[in-house]
C-alpha cells in the first residue's frame, strides 16, 4: 500500500519528516518529494505550497506519478465556529470553495456546471479518526471546511462564508485536493489544527501558533496511518 501524506507548507510536514527519519528526497515538477518506509507501507509526503493551484498540482502528482492510494492532508486552518479555539482539530465531512463565484449565471457559489458545491471526504477514514481521537485521548471536531485562494483576517468575510456554506473552517488547499481525489477514486481524509480565528488578529494569531498548531495535526495524521497500515 502507498499512502500520500500532505501539507501546504513545510511546517506542516516537518514533524512527519522528523517521525521518520531517514526518507529518499524526489524532485519532480518543481517540487520536493519525501519517500519511506513505514510499517510495511510505502509513504510519499510533500508540501505543495500555498494555494488551490498548487495543492492541485501536488495532488495529482502524489496519485499520479508516485500511486498514491490513500491521501492524507495534515495542516492548519482558521476557525469559524465559535466552538473551536486554537489547538484545536478539525476533520473534514465535506469540503467547498468559499470563492467559486458564477452566481451571475444562476448557480449557488462554490458550484460549477458538473460539478458539485461540496465534496464528501471519505467516511471510513472519518469514522477511523475518532477511534484514534479516543486512544489519543483528543477532542476532534467534524464538519465542513470551506476552501479559497485568499487568507482570510476578516470578521465579515469570515461570517459570510460560515454563513453561505455552514462551514466551520477555513484553509487555502483543502477542497482543491478534494477535488483531483474525488475524480481519481483515491479515498482522502482533511485534518486541520486551528492556528487562528479568521478575523481582525488572523495574521498574528497564525504566525504565533503556526509549528505548535501543526505539530497538532502531524501528529494526529502519524496516528492514522498507523491505525491504516496496522
């Protein structure tokens, strides 16, 4: 089995790489790819940078080049829900694109024609997180995850989109990533930890608990792939 683990920045995959050790660096498409062994399963991690074009990207090359058959996201977010403070995880039931707008031809944001406004992660997966949520002895929330090309540290375009889409995060990758693994059949599963909460003080809030956020998540992610391949 080659299971694909994957964050947006290397911070969010620096504490997997540091888990592992030793791993065989590939560069392909003007990225780095991090491959090992791990428990008699072969791993692939990469960071794709920020954004929807480049986790596409990135994506598509884990499934594509390197056979992923299980993708893993493990990184962080900015909450919408009130419920979440930051440290917190949250795993994606379903994921949208908070800035896919062709309203003017009488579509819903977030949808395109042949196309849907969310994409369900898989369930098996989900239901596998609170088993390890339970062993770790963590608190981790589900619901939906809205994705969009733009960091977000503002409080009224922060309630629109919990708003308009009943999303309780936000990130710049997620629905991206949904997406190529949704048209691959590759079954995928989107772990954040809250870093900040979207608003006026995002930008702060983030740098200042950017590594110990996704410490949070890296770890959390290490844990479902140990309960994958055991």
């Amino acid at each position: 089995m080659k299971i694909a683990v994957m964050g947006a920045m290397p911070e969010e995959i620096a504490p997997i790489l540091e888990k592992l050790g030793v791993y065989k660096t590939t560069e392909y498409a003007k990225n780095k790819y991090y491959e090992a062994s791990y428990m008699g399963a072969d791993l692939v991690i990469a960071y794709s940078k920020i954004g929807k074009v480049f986790s596409t990207l990135t994506a598509t090359t884990l499934i594509e080049h390197f056979g992923a058959e299980i993708l893993l996201f493990s990184g962080v977010a900015g909450a919408i829900s009130p419920e979440l403070r930051i440290g917190d995880l949250i795993v994606a039931n379903k994921l949208s694109q908070h800035d896919l707008d062709i309203t003017a031809f009488g579509h819903p944001f977030g949808y395109v024609p042949e196309g849907a406004v969310y994409i369900n992660a898989d369930s098996k997966m989900i239901a596998m997180s609170k088993e390890v949520a339970k062993e770790m002895g963590k608190s981790v929330k589900e619901g939906i995850i809205a994705t969009g090309d733009q960091f977000v540290a503002n409080e009224q375009r922060k309630n629109w989109i919990g708003d308009t889409f009943e999303a309780d995060a936000l990130e710049m990758e997620g629905a991206s990533v949904a997406v190529v693994c949704d048209a691959l059949n590759v079954p995928f599963f989107i772990l954040r930890a809250i870093s900040d909460a979207a608003d006026m003080d995002a930008g702060f809030s983030f740098d200042t608990f950017l590594q110990s956020s996704a410490k949070e998540s890296a770890e959390f992610i290490m844990k479902m792939v140990d309960k994958i391949v055991d």
